[in-house]
C-alpha cells in the first residue's frame, strides 16, 4: 500500500467512526458520554490529523527521492 492510499484509508476510517458515533451519541447523551468523546475521540481526530501531515510529508520526500534516482 502506498502513502496516499494509506491516507486515504486513514481518512475513511475516521468518517466511519465519526457516523458511528454520531448515531451511538443520539442515544448515549450523559457525561460519560461527553468524556469518552473528548479523552477518545478528539485525542484520535488530532493525532490523525498529524499522521496524515506526515504522510503527506513523506509522500513528497517519496517522490523526490524517485525524481533524484530516474526512477
């Protein structure tokens, strides 16, 4: 699997955990609730958002490297 398509994958997992909590949040409304989304989620949202500048980051590094070596 390349970069992109690892960031791709990345960035459709976190969509599909978003829509998941979306509807557990409909019925899970209570302070714990409120703290898992925030210890849990949030922490995981930035921590990709970081994985995926890096990634980005990596594919550019990638691709000069190949311009570098005639590949």
């Amino acid at each position: 699997m390349g970069v992109y398509e690892g960031r791709g994958q990345l960035a459709r997992s976190m969509k599909d955990l978003n829509n998941r909590w979306l509807d557990t949040k409909s019925t899970w409304q209570d302070s714990t609730s409120e703290a898992f989304e925030q210890e849990h989620l949030v922490t995981l949202e930035t921590d990709l958002r970081q994985a995926v500048t890096a990634m980005e980051h990596m594919a550019q590094v990638i691709a000069q490297v190949k311009r570098d070596c005639g590949v």
